[in-house]
C-alpha cells in the first residue's frame, strides 16, 4: 500500500474520533450546564473545571498527536491535526451562537403561545 493511503487513513480515523469525541464531551457539558440552570444553581466550579479541562485536552491532544505523525512521516495528518488545533477556538463562539438563538426561539415560540 503506498505511503499516502496509509497517511489519509490514519487522517480520516484519527479526525473523526476526536471529533465525536470533542462533540460527546461538549453535550455533556450542555447536559450539565442545562441540569444546573433547572436547578437555579447556575454555573458550579466544577462545571467550569470540567469544560476547562475538555479545552485544554482539545488543544493538546491533537498537537502532540501532530508531533508524532510528523515524525512518521505522515504530513498529510500531521496538517489536519494542526488545521483541528487552529478550529477549536472557533467553536465556542460558534457554540455559544448556536446557544442564544436557540433561547430567542424558545422565547418567540413561548411568547406566540401566551397570546
């Protein structure tokens, strides 16, 4: 098998379990932060220790995993780890986007309800 198929493989594997990971973990932290704000507790500090630890493993994980695939000689996924690193920080202001418009909608649907 040439060299550049086992590169895209190792790619595609690696890409899409952190990503399922990535997302599983931010659903459990929205599960969360949804239990807690039913409860009128808001935001515990265990919470914010919890999404601080998925961020930081988010960033570190795929670097560490470039350094590594760089020394394999599998550029091709050592670039999308890298390319994974620079996105994360996008994902929170695209997630807490996604979060307020979604209480807009509850509000204008709850709204057209009372009338």
């Amino acid at each position: 098998m040439p060299q550049w198929v086992i590169d895209v493989l190792v790619t595609v594997v690696l890409t899409t379990v952190e990503v399922v990971a990535l997302v599983v973990s931010f659903f459990a932290i929205g599960i969360k932060l949804w239990a807690a704000d039913k409860g009128g507790r808001g935001i515990t500090p265990g919470l914010k220790r919890v999404a601080w630890t998925v961020t930081v493993v988010s960033l570190a994980l795929p670097l560490a995993c470039a350094s590594g695939l760089f020394l394999l000689s599998l550029p091709i996924a050592a670039t999308t780890q890298c390319l994974l690193v620079a996105a994360v920080p996008f994902l929170r202001p695209v997630l807490s986007g996604a979060n307020h418009l979604r209480k807009v909608f509850t509000r204008r649907r709850h709204g057209h309800r009372r009338r």
